[in-house]
C-alpha cells in the first residue's frame, strides 16, 4: 500500500458506503455526486490493493477485507472528528454548527419543547433539529450518523460506535381504571373482568413486555392491541382495560393520571433503562451541556409531579448517575 495514496476523503466515503449501503445514500449523506463517491472509493481499493465493496450485491456489502478496515476507520475518524471539534474552541455553543437530535416519543409533551428553548439559547450559533422516535429507530439514526445525540433504552439493541451516559430508571408498571379493584397478581393471572390491552410486538416495549410475561408463564389472552401509548391510557382511564406499561409513560398522560390506578409490577427488576447515547464525534463538552439541561427538566417536569400523584414510585423512578 503506498501511503501517498490514501485520503482522509476515500475513507470517508468508504464509512459512508458501508453505512448506508449504496453509492446513492453516501452521496446525499456526503453532498457529493455519486461519480464523485465511486471516484473516491475505487481510490481507497486502489490504494490498499484489494477489494473493500462487492458490488454485486444490493444493499452493497463489505468483503472480509473491507469489514476488517471499517472497524480501523471508524474508530480512526470518531477520534479524528473529536479532536478537531474540541481544539476550534473552549466553548460549547461554537463546538458545532448543528446539532441533531431525537428523543423517545414519550418525552414529546413535557420535555422536548424546554429542551430546545434552553439549547437554543446556549447554543446561540447552532442550528438545532429535533426528531421524535421509537427507542431502536433512534439507535439506528445514530449508527448510520442521521442524528447526533439520542435519548433511547438499549434493553434489547445492542449500540456498536456509540457512547452511552445512564439517564433515567423507568420501571415497568400495571395501570388499572381508578377504582378497579385487584392486586397486581390478581390482574396477571386473569382475574379481572378487563381485559389486557398490549402494546403492539412491533414495537420495542410489547416485545419486552410479551417476554417478561413468558418468564413469568402467564398466558394471558391477547384481544387488544396499539402502538400508541395515548391510546391506550385513554382506553383504561375509560375503564374498558387494564395495561402494563411504564412510569413514563404513565407521566406522559397528563390530565388522565387521576383517573388511573397505577400498580408495581411484582418483579421490581422489570425496569426500562434510558440513557443518553451519541456519536464519537460528538465534542464531550456538548454532551455534557445537554445531558446537564436535560435532566433538571426530566427531575421538576416529569418525576416530581408523577411520584406527587403515585408516592410508592419515588424510590424507583429516578435519575440515574453515570
């Protein structure tokens, strides 16, 4: 391999290719045109002197040769991309020109718009984007560098190239009509007259839930089943169902929480963990900057006025410390 030959360019374009899985997605990625990314790639296997790319097959995949060196690169430029971030300046708001992030849905009605007022005002020459997913499409976004920083649970994807900060302990829990009577067994093994509303197994949550119940041998039937939380609060505070769901969750509802009974889950270890996840790149001093603005919002907007209404949630709905 000469070394003159190589360029922090093909190698970027290489990351790219393998991220997005065809000449066309690293384009846009890159704002190149795509004869510019081919141009860049057939450099970089030129250089090495083997084959990175098998481009008969669709998504592109990577040989033996090119996952070996994609591990190198990524960790090469996150390290590249961090040190040159922090030496531009001391300051965060000038750490970056812009920022994308996404927060889990649950997080849409009391944190996300303060989140972006008090960023907006410490991050004065930084352009902001906001997204609100699912837990593993977050993931997903920061793995193929679509966004920066997320706020997601990784109980069951398994993050490669991010750095994860603990942010939140969000235990599961059974949520009934108010004035529904039954302990939380009984509900579990079928003795209310309501039925069980799911969460869809899409999704990430109906997944864990349908598998902590096969833990536990319960087979309760399945007649009803969302993908939207509001949903399906809004079905039990109507007293048509009960559900198991989070203490999150169940401080998303608002208004509704009144009308609810919330309930520990017997296996107190059931718990949905939340962090803050983001890319290499991403300067420490920013993340830091959002993790330190999120959490007094999580604490004052979220946990404080969920555990006034349901005290027995105080010692497990909590900050979590890095």
């Amino acid at each position: 391999m000469t070394r003159s030959t190589l360029s922090l360019k093909g190698l970027e374009v290489f990351q790219a290719v393998a991220c997005g899985g065809s000449l066309q997605e690293a384009a846009r990625r890159l704002g190149l045109s795509i004869s510019t990314v081919s141009h860049h790639l057939g450099g970089l296997e030129k250089a090495v002197g083997v084959a990175l790319i098998d481009h008969r097959r669709r998504p592109l995949r990577l040989t033996s040769e090119g996952e070996t060196l994609l591990a190198r690169v990524d960790e090469s430029l996150g390290l590249l991309r961090k040190g040159m971030a922090e030496v531009v300046s001391k300051e965060p708001g000038t750490l970056v020109r812009a920022l994308r992030l996404a927060l889990i849905e649950d997080l849409d009605a009391q944190v996300t718009p303060a989140l972006a007022a008090r960023l907006s005002r410490d991050l004065r020459s930084c352009d902001l984007s906001f997204r609100s997913r699912p837990s593993h499409d977050i993931l997903t976004l920061l793995q193929t560098e679509e966004i920066d920083i997320g706020i997601a649970s990784a109980a069951e994807f398994r993050a490669t190239r991010l750095d994860e900060r603990p942010l939140l302990r969000d235990p599961y829990v059974l949520v009934a009509p108010r004035g529904q009577e039954g302990t939380p067994d009984a509900f579990l093994r079928g003795a209310s007259r309501l039925p069980l509303l799911r969460y869809s197994r899409k999704q990430l949550m109906g997944r864990r839930i349908e598998a902590q119940l096969r833990r536990l041998r319960l087979d309760i039937p399945a007649r009803l089943e969302f993908e939207s939380t509001p949903a399906i609060l809004s079905m039990v505070a109507e007293g048509q169902a009960w559900t198991i769901t989070t203490a999150l969750n169940v401080a998303s509802a608002g208004a509704l929480v009144p009308r609810l009974r919330v309930l520990p889950f017997p296996d107190a270890g059931f718990v949905r963990p939340l962090s803050v996840f983001h890319a290499e790149a991403v300067p420490h001093r920013v993340v830091s900057l959002f993790e330190a603005t999120v959490r007094p919002l999580l604490r004052d907007r979220v946990i404080a006025p969920t555990v006034a209404q349901v005290p027995w949630l105080a010692p497990d709905f909590r900050l979590l410390t890095g």
